[in-house]
C-alpha cells in the first residue's frame, strides 16, 4: 500500500515539473531567456524535492489509510 501511495501522489506532486507537459509549458511562455533558465531550475528542483517530500508523506501516513479502510 505505501508504495503504491507514493507512485500516486508523487506522479501528481511532480506535474509542475519542467519535463512534464504543464512545466514545459510555463517556460515556454516567459520571453526572457534568463528568466526562462531560472525558471526551468527551480521547477526542475520543485519536481526533485516533491518526489522525495511525497514518498515520505505516504510512507509515514500509509498505516492510517490502510487502518481507516
């Protein structure tokens, strides 16, 4: 269950991610291409940092959601 919880949320916490369509679209539309580089970045680092904050969330909340069903 916990593993599977982590592919879920995790899946949906990374879609502002630059390698994922919407993110890709985001910066895209900024003209600047400085700005465009700094964007890039920081949902490039968004992305990473989500993927680790949602498999901790789900591995310390999956025995409540498990218990709850």
């Amino acid at each position: 269950l916990a593993v599977s919880l982590s592919i879920n949320v995790g899946s949906s916490l990374v879609d502002v991610s630059p390698l994922s369509t919407i993110g890709a679209l985001c910066v895209a539309a900024v003209a600047d291409p400085a700005l465009s580089r700094r964007l890039f970045y920081q949902l490039l680092t968004w992305g990473f940092s989500m993927t680790v904050v949602g498999a901790l969330l789900c591995q310390l909340f999956a025995g409540l959601i498990a218990g709850a069903s």
